[in-house]
C-alpha cells in the first residue's frame, strides 16, 4: 500500500498513555481492539492483536482517514502515525 504523497505509512499505540476509552476501536475496528486488560492495541493485516509494547501494523488507504482521525480525537494522545521509510510521525501527538 502506498500513497506518494505520505509514503508507506505504519500506526502504533503507547499503551502507558491509553485511557481505554475506545474511540479508535469505533473509528477503525478493522486497525484497534481493546484487549481484555481495556487497553487499545493494533492488530495485524489478518485480525491479530498484536501486543507487544511498540507494535505496529500497516495503515491501510482505504482507512487512513478513520485511522488519522482516531489520532486526532484520542484522549489519551497515544495513536502514533509514521512514515515507515523514515519513521517521521505524520499524525498523532508528536506530528509537525
């Protein structure tokens, strides 16, 4: 998946920051699940909660808009968007 203007672009959650509120999981279910702990993680291109501290998982085109405004309206600040090439947060709270 590639957008030329972003790059490839990969998302991961600081679970230290997360409130558990669930807002990503509504946004994009297909990215976030709350795990059994309320806490939000990502899941991999075939559904799998991925849980390992810093995971991340691919930011499919068809849902970078859910998955930026998941980042924009966390309240939690813990939705992390970066370029993979060079790790640039392009969404999220530590975005330019």
């Amino acid at each position: 998946m590639r957008n030329e203007e972003l790059g490839d672009l990969e998302v991961w959650i600081d679970q230290d920051l997360c409130t558990g509120d669930g807002i990503c999981a509504q946004y994009a279910p297909e990215v976030f699940e709350l795990d059994i702990d309320g806490l939000a993680y990502v899941k991999s291109a075939d559904d799998e909660l991925l849980q390992e501290k810093g995971a991340t998982t691919p930011v499919p085109l068809t849902l970078l808009t859910e998955v930026k405004d998941s980042a924009k309206e966390c309240p939690g600040d813990c939705i992390h968007v970066r370029r993979v090439t060079d790790r640039i947060e392009v969404y999220g709270p530590d975005a330019e």
